[in-house]
C-alpha cells in the first residue's frame, strides 16, 4: 500500500504505535524549523533492535543520513530493510536504539519517546499507490493540503505546481483509474510533496511496473530528487535501482550493515563475497596470497593472478583469500599482443545473447570466467582467444574462503 504520512490517505492499521497500550510516552509534534538543522547528520539511527520472537531482524544498526542526501538501503528479502524504513517512519516499533530526525528524538526506548507517526512530518512511498479511483488527479494531490485548511488558491497553486515537477499537470482533471501505472506512480510522488516533508522515505516503489517503465520512473525520480534536494530513503532489492538512484548505498544481510558507500566504492571495491555477488556480477577465485616479482599476487594452484591489495584486510603470504574480478573487466582478445601481465591462453565455452550485451563462459588456467561484453564483439563457441584481467580489478575480499553466499 502507497501513502504520504504528510499528505496522503488515513495512516494503516500498522501506523501510531504509540496510541497501544504499554507503549512509551508521546513527545510533542516536531516544528518544521526544529533544532539541528545545521548539522550535517539530518536523520541520525542509534544501535536499533528490532525483533519479533525470538528472531531478530535488526542487530544493532547505526547510520547517519545528511540533509538532502539520497541513501538507498539494499538487501535480498529479510534483510531488515523494509523493517528499519518502517520504524523510521513510526508504523515499527523497535526493542532498543534511537531514531533522531531534524534534531528531534522520535523514538527512543532508553528515554520512553515515540512520536507517532503522522507527526514524524515524513512521506512514505510503498508498492502500490494508494490512488483514490474515484478522485481526480487533482483531488488525490490536494487531498493532504485542504485537510491542513489551507485556502482555495494556496491549494490550486500549489497542486500545479507539483504536478509540473511530475509532469502530469495536464492531467489534473482526469479520474485516477484512467491513468497507467507510470502516471498513478507520478501522481503519488507529486501528493508525497504536496506539503515539503522532512524526508521522503519509499519502499521498493518500482517494483510493480514493467521494464521499460521502470527504466522511466528512475529518471523521473532522479529528476525529482535532484530538483527538490529532498532527503530520501530508498528500499530497494534491485542493485540497478540502488546504483541509479543513490549517493550513497547501505548494503544490509541478515539484520546487519554489510558494506556503506558511494555506488562506485561499493560496486568496485567490494568487501566480502557476498557484496561482490550481490552488486553487479563477479566471479570468484581463491588461492594463497604470494609475491609476484615484489607484487601481490594470488596463487589459485594452475597460475597466479598479479593483483593490487585494496581491502581493509592486510596482506598475509601463505593465507589463503578470496578474491573478486567483476565480469566486465577481462579483456578478451585474438592476439596475445605486448602484454606480459596476467594474459592467459583461452578458449569461449558458451556465448548467449542479452541484445545489447553478450555473457561469455571462457575457460582459461583457473575455474571458468564469466565475461559480460558489448554484443558487438564477435565471439563464437570454441574460438582460441587470450584473456587479460588488469591486476587493479582484481579486488582482495575481507572474508575467509569457507564462507558461502546465502
């Protein structure tokens, strides 16, 4: 279900904790010019719990979001993501921590504070748009502002113009079941800023439109964020969404922060496997960390890869490690050519067709490379070629070669 806490329908069954019995003590409703607006931290998470029974689905997390920052949370299913939104926005509870937004305590279980949630000043997204079918486009957006009695001309002024960053304004006097999913999921965007909120918050809000129109809407939402400078927090399982949509990503598995960083860092420089699988596609390789000619290099039994050490874990000769090559960067070619460096004999295993791209199985010395290149590279199934693999993407990982991906 799609709502804006600020502007949209009626909060869910889920929503106002704080009106259950037992919960702790309401704090007044925050002011839009409430204290800490200077400080960078705008949203500050303070070593949050949540748990239901006996399972825990968030452990302990902590992390700051900067004013007008566009941080995306992203993890498979039950990672806690969708949880950690939740308390965010007040429709969770969670055992222990503390949520700050705008310099404001909303939530904490050591002072007995939780705001409820429609006086959080947030807006939240979810799968589904919560369009009333019988209003009209118009209607649905202003919904939020003549609840807050504003004046006729404030509300039609303002209605225009949201729906101008939408692009919809000319479809303010069409019935909402005559819009397509991409113009229903524009309509809800225009309502959740129908009045600024603090942040906007959204919870896999793509996931129900086809490819192409999903393609459109992350422009769109870009678009968007970068306009308004709005605060926002992004669910998301789809790395394409996280990478095109964030500054900053938070990778979560099993209720834990895994890895936080820009997109480039994170899908460059991964830290574990599970990362590398998860961001992108690599392959893995193990082998025993050796010196190459004063170099690092990795020995996986048949040859050794010359690398350059980028983890935070140090180099340790003789230990074993794992590390990651992301399909994109071997270099498949006919001649060997003047290179010395990591250049193998090959051979093209399998070679399937994705239109703009091909997906390549190349045997070499080690276990069989994944490589992703432009279709216009002409392979065919059992051609004799040489791979490269650049020694500054192979990337060491901080987990031991034991560890499996779940």
């Amino acid at each position: 279900m799609a709502q804006s806490l600020t502007s949209g329908p009626p909060a869910v069954t889920a929503g106002h904790v704080a009106d259950q019995p037992g919960a702790p003590a309401r704090e007044p409703a925050l002011g839009r010019d409430g204290g800490g607006g200077g400080s960078e931290a705008y949203v500050k998470i303070r070593d949050l719990y949540v748990q239901y029974g006996d399972n825990t689905v968030v452990n302990g997390v902590s992390f700051d979001v900067h004013r007008g920052q566009h941080l995306s949370l992203l993890g498979p299913s039950g990672c806690g993501k969708t949880t950690l939104l939740r308390c965010i926005t007040g429709l969770e509870t969670p055992v222990s921590g503390e949520i700050e937004i705008d310099g404001k305590v909303v939530y904490s279980s050591s002072r007995r504070i939780n705001v409820p949630t429609e006086k959080r000043e947030l807006s939240l997204m979810f799968q589904s748009y919560a369009i009333w079918p019988h209003m009209t486009v118009f209607d649905n957006v202003a919904y939020g502002l003549r609840r807050r009695s504003l004046k006729r001309g404030e509300i039609a002024d303002r209605v225009q113009e949201v729906l101008a960053m939408v692009h919809m304004e000319q479809f303010a006097d069409v019935k909402a079941t005559q819009l397509s999913g991409g113009q229903q999921q524009r309509v809800a965007l225009a309502r959740s800023y129908a009045h600024p909120p603090k942040a906007l918050l959204l919870d896999e809000p793509l996931s129900n439109l086809d490819a192409r129109l999903r393609d459109q809407m992350l422009l769109d939402l870009r678009r968007f964020q970068r306009e308004t400078n709005v605060t926002t927090i992004y669910v998301t399982h789809d790395q394409g969404e996280a990478m095109g949509l964030s500054d900053r990503i938070i990778v979560m598995r099993d209720g834990l922060i895994v890895q936080d960083g820009p997109p480039t860092q994170i899908y460059h420089s991964p830290r574990t496997r599970f990362v590398a699988d998860f961001i992108g596609a690599a392959n893995i390789i193990e082998g025993t960390e050796c010196q190459v000619d004063e170099h690092p290099g990795l020995d996986i039994g048949a040859t050794i890869v010359r690398l350059q050490h980028r983890g935070e874990r140090q180099p340790e000769p003789g230990g074993r490690r794992l590390a990651a090559i992301r399909t994109i960067h071997p270099q498949l070619r006919r001649e060997r050519g003047e290179l010395t460096v990591n250049v193998w004999a090959a051979r093209i295993e399998r070679v399937t067709m994705f239109g703009d791209f091909v997906d390549l199985v190349v045997g070499w010395a080690g276990s069989p490379l994944r490589v992703k290149a432009l279709s216009t590279e002409q392979f065919i199934e059992g051609e004799e070629i040489y791979v490269h693999i650049p020694p500054d993407q192979v990337v060491l990982l901080d987990d031991a070669p034991t560890e499996e991906p779940t």
